[in-house]
C-alpha cells in the first residue's frame, strides 16, 4: 500500500514538474514573438575558411546568459557544424534547421566558460554575438577537438574585421 501511494504520488510530481517546464516554454515563446525571423541561408556560399564538428548551445538575449531565446528553434542544444564563409557564419545543426549569420551582423566573438546551462573549462565556449533586427543575440558553441577552437576564433574575427557592419534596423 506504502510503495503503491509513494509511486502514485512520483507520478503525480513529475507530471506537475513536466507541465510547469511545458508552461514556461510556452510562454517565452510568446514573450518572444517580436524577435524576427531568421536569415535565409544563401543559395550559394563559397569554401568554408574554418569548419569545425561541436555543441550548438543556445542563443540568448545579449549579455543575459540566462534569457534563452526560445522562437526560431534556438533555444534548442545540438549537435552541430560550424563553417565560417566569406558570407558569414552557418550552423548545420542536427535536429533543427539551419541558422545563417550574416558577415555584416556579426558584431563580435569572444571566449567564455558558459551560458545558458552549459558550463566548461574556462575559456572553453566560442560566443558569437550579432543582430536579428533590432535584438541583439548571444550565440554559444562547443567544438569537439580543443584545437579547433583556435582555427574558428581567428577566422571569426578576420571576418568580422573585414565585414560592413550593417545597422540593426537595415541588417535584413
């Protein structure tokens, strides 16, 4: 009788617990509705100038580590490649869609130890930072092999420096 109420009650938690996260997403999501909808991934791109396999980790709202974006699925952790192109930066991410950046709204690149739940190493995440319309967005990324690390923060940043910044209003 004991083991039977204890096991009804487990259930009865985790079905709350799963139905407070379902509500929670539901409504990031609309408190989300106003961040535009995400650049097309162009039909051409030229060779990658640095490629590497890793963990897509989130995007979030920048300098709020904590505010995952939920809309346009990239809130979503993944499995990932990063290419870094002449025309920007491209995502392949497995189990959701694509997500292009454009070269003119990347507006820096830097090395961090987390975000959005996902802790490492010091140093150990490459965070993106640039512009959906007029929101500015924090994106995290874990590459599998440390070495490769290096090669896509360099790239990041020679494409940044040389990219027209283009302005939040105009960056479509």
């Amino acid at each position: 009788m004991v083991k039977d109420l204890s096991l009804l009650l487990t259930v009865v938690l985790v079905g709350v617990a799963l139905a407070l996260i379902w509500l929670g997403w539901r409504n990031r999501l609309r408190r989300q509705a106003d961040v535009e909808p995400l650049p097309q991934v162009p039909a051409e791109l030229g060779s990658p100038l640095a490629a590497a396999d890793g963990q897509y980790v989130a995007s979030t709202t920048a300098g709020d580590w904590l505010d995952r974006i939920a809309v346009h699925g990239l809130g979503i952790r993944t499995n990932a490649e990063l290419s870094v192109r002449p025309e920007g930066v491209l995502f392949e991410r497995s189990g959701a869609g694509p997500l292009f950046i454009p070269a003119a709204r990347l507006t820096g690149v830097r090395q961090e130890s987390g975000m959005a739940g996902k802790f490492v190493e010091k140093d150990g995440l490459l965070v993106l930072s640039w512009m959906l319309g007029a929101h500015e967005l924090d994106t995290g990324f874990r590459t599998r092999h440390a070495d490769d690390k290096t090669t896509l923060l360099n790239a990041l940043r020679d494409l940044i420096s040389a990219a027209p910044q283009a302005n939040a209003d105009s960056g479509k």
